[in-house]
C-alpha cells in the first residue's frame, strides 16, 4: 500500500538529525525550491483520499501504523526545507528541552583556578606543619603563599594558595598539644587539588549541534559561563478542540461532557518540544473552523475531534475547502484509526486527532510526535523491546496501543484502554505496539515510552 504523498525511493528525500541542524544554521529567511524542482515527490498536491486501488485489501483503506509515523516524519523533513527557521539565541532558563544548533564549546578553562575538592587544610612541605591563624573561604579573596612547614584552613571550591603541595582533608588530619598538624595517613602531592583545566580548556568542544538541552546541560553551560545557548527554534502549535458538547469545569450532565484533552494537550506538546501558543475552543460550525484554520500562523495545528464522516464533523471538508494536501486519512491503529495528517501550507501542517481521549493519545504519538521531533532537530528515540506478561487480544487488521507499565523485564498490560478512557494511560509507564492479530504472554512487544516515565527530557512540562 502506498498513500499519498509516498513513493518509491522517496526516502533519497529524507533529512538526517545533522542535515536539519544544517538547513538551520544556514538559514537566511528564504525558502528553499520545491522539491518537485530538484527531482523530489514532496511538491504540493490537491487534497483526495486514498487510492483503494493501491491496496491489496479495498475493505482497509487507512495509512499502515509504521508508514503513517514515516509520513509524518517526512512531513517535518518537508517543512524543515522550505521553512529555513534560523537558530536563535535563548536565555538558559527558557531553553530546557530544546536542540543545540550550535556546539557547546569551552568559554574558559574548568575549573578556571586551582581549586580545592574538600574542606580540610592546604599544606605545603612534609609534616608537621604550623596552621595559620587565618582561612580560605571560596571567594574573590587571592590567597597568601604558603612557605614548607605551613598548612592553612580551606574550604571546598575554595583557591589553592600558590606553593601548596596537596590537601589534607578534615578527618585526615590531627593537631597536638602545641597547635601543629600531622596527616593520619600519606599524603601524596597535588591529592585534593583540581588543577585548572581538569574538565576542559578554552575552546574545547563541550558538546555537540543536536544535543538535547537537559537540566545538566543546562548546568554545564551555566559552569563554562554561558548565559544563553543557540538553540533550534520551537515549532509553534495551536491546539483546537472541537465540539459543542464539551464543559471546561465541573461534573458531566445532561449529555455534557469534561473536555479532558484542553488540559492535557498543551503540556504533552510542550514535553515533545513545542511551543504552545494558543488553546481555542471552536464549535461545531463549519465556518467557525474554516475561519481558525485560515487565520491560524502556527507551524502545526492540532484539531481534537471532528476527523470521522458524522453531520457535525467538519475537518475533512475544511480541509478540502481550503485546498490542502491530505498526506495520511486514516492509520490502521486501534484507537485512533480516524486520525489524519494534512498539508495546510507549504510550512504548515494539521494533525487531526480523534474526539476520544485515548484515541487522541495515540493520535498525538502516531503523527505528532514524529513531525514535532523533526521539527525540533531531536533524534529518534531508540527502539527497544520487552515481553509481554499477559496475553493481548488484537484487532484482525489493524495495529493496537496498549497502556503498560514496566515491571522489571517485562511489559504489564493494563485494563481501561478502550477509546474514550484515560484510566490506563494515567497509570502507564509506555505503550506496547501490538500487531495485527494479538501477541501472546512472553512475545515480545516495542514499546513507546511516554515522556514522564521515559527518564528523560520529556519528564520536565514546563
């Protein structure tokens, strides 16, 4: 089966981690050619469904699972050339979760001075030694010279005083009677010390364009004097929840429901490194979605509901209406087979996600993620695998995302995981991709981390 907008050999197309950095940090704020001038299969198309005539089985018209996630990527590899986002500068505090566009490379040399690595004293010379009345605190303060026979109190981070030979910690050392210090045991020179340049010299490569910004990352820049790093910009996304029938606050009544998928969206997104930039309601009206899509400068919008065929499910014919490309309409995955992606400019895509929560879940994992992660410059996660403990059924067809938690080796299928629940996910360490037909208890499953329990930069949502 070949959807839309995929062809033989088309992944001569694809842009590696490295190749999107580039396009980054060369970008001038032009546009690059269309594709289809150089040869390529990406160039604009008008919107239309599935060919059934591609598919060996017309009854399944939906994207296959895998194929749809390399569409998406794809689709970011697509607005990555032809957006040309240059690199921008970003204060540390704001830059958790992005991509460096830039290597990290040594402002000074780390430590910057010898410095001590333990409270205990500075000594110069063999034992005993005479204890100066005074101390060395960690500060602007430059120490005295020691002379043989001297030793002064030090503090952790703290100068090393010129002619010291080594630091003897605190519950190494002993003072007699008369004041003098002796060792408790040998004290080899320079043991303690942290020489200058221990870490890195000036002009050392700290890390590498396409490192991830953690918390450490974000340490080791602030340690080498870094106030802001050049980061790959965020992808800018606008969420839209669709559907009259939805309440922002209190219980579920009279055919109302909670919209569960405004509150959780928006930091998901942000864990998968975007930039949120608006959350809008829009009702079950054709004009009033017509009017969101068109006016909307965001580089993804994400649509909550409304992807099927019922009287009030409008994006299919906004989409149509507009002229878009529909890149995947429908994936072969239990929940979530109505989902779709969509073209809605050159450098703007529409991710359609199912009205029902977990349904949605899936959705945002299947053609969200992929795109966002290209977006953003961020490697793909390494795949890996784990047995499953239960038995899972599955659909005839189609794919399905399981909610399991993670018990040692194994995998743990969870209870609750039918499309409109949130019960199992909320409770989930990662998803367990289980193909057509079932897997038994002991096969082993892939597994798709969900970023609060990946360990990873995806645990910080802010």
């Amino acid at each position: 089966m070949t959807p839309h907008g995929a062809r033989a050999g088309e992944d001569a197309e694809d842009l590696d981690v490295e190749e999107v950095l580039a396009l980054v940090r060369n970008s001038n704020g032009s546009h690059l050619p269309d594709p289809a001038a150089r040869g390529g299969t990406d160039s604009a198309r008008p919107a239309h469904g599935p060919d059934p005539s591609a598919r060996p089985d017309t009854r399944h018209r939906a994207t296959g699972w895998p194929e749809a996630r390399a569409l998406a990527e794809r689709a970011g590899r697509h607005a990555t050339r032809a957006a040309r986002r240059a690199p921008v500068s970003v204060p540390l505090d704001t830059a958790l979760g992005m991509t460096l566009a830039a290597p990290l490379d040594a402002l000074t040399d780390l430590p910057s001075f010898d410095t001590s690595a333990m409270d205990g004293w500075a000594v110069c010379g063999p034992a005993p030694w005479h204890v100066r009345d005074e101390g060395v605190l960690a500060g602007p303060a430059a120490p005295v010279s020691l002379t043989d026979g001297e030793a002064v109190r030090i503090a952790t981070g703290a100068r090393i005083p010129p002619d010291t030979t080594a630091v003897l910690r605190s519950e190494h050392g002993r003072t007699d009677d008369k004041g003098r210090l002796s060792a408790t045991r040998d004290v080899v020179p320079g043991q303690d010390i942290r020489p200058r340049g221990q870490e890195c010299r000036t002009g050392d490569q700290l890390l590498a364009a396409g490192t991830l910004v953690t918390p450490a990352v974000l340490g080791l820049a602030a340690a080498a004097g870094y106030d802001t790093v050049t980061a790959v910009p965020r992808a800018r996304v606008e969420v839209l929840v669709l559907g009259d029938e939805l309440l922002t606050q209190g219980l579920p009544h009279d055919g109302l429901i909670r919209d569960a998928l405004g509150p959780m969206l928006p930091p998901w997104l942000r864990a998968l490194g975007a930039e949120v930039t608006a959350v809008r309601r829009i009702r079950d009206d054709a004009d009033a979605l017509h009017e969101a899509v068109t006016t909307c400068d965001a580089d993804v919008l994400l649509t909550t509901g409304g992807t099927a065929a019922g009287p009030v499910d409008h994006v299919h014919p906004t989409l149509r209406r507009i002229g878009a490309e529909l890149l995947v309409d429908g994936v072969a995955v239990r929940p979530g087979h109505p989902m779709l992606l969509a073209r809605t400019k050159e450098t703007q895509h529409l991710v359609g996600l199912p009205g029902n929560p977990l349904a949605a879940v899936s959705g945002l994992l299947t053609l969200a993620e992929p795109l966002l992660r290209i977006l953003a410059a961020r490697p793909a996660p390494e795949p890996y695998t784990l047995p499953l403990r239960d038995a899972v059924h599955g659909h005839p067809h189609d794919t399905r995302l399981v909610p399991v938690v993670l018990r040692g080796d194994e995998a743990v299928p969870l209870h609750y995981n039918g499309p409109a629940m949130l019960r199992g996910i909320a409770a989930a360490d990662a998803l367990a991709v289980v193909p057509p037909g079932g897997a038994r208890s002991g096969q082993e499953a892939e597994l798709l981390d969900l970023p609060w329990a990946s360990g990873g930069i995806g645990v910080c949502f802010t």
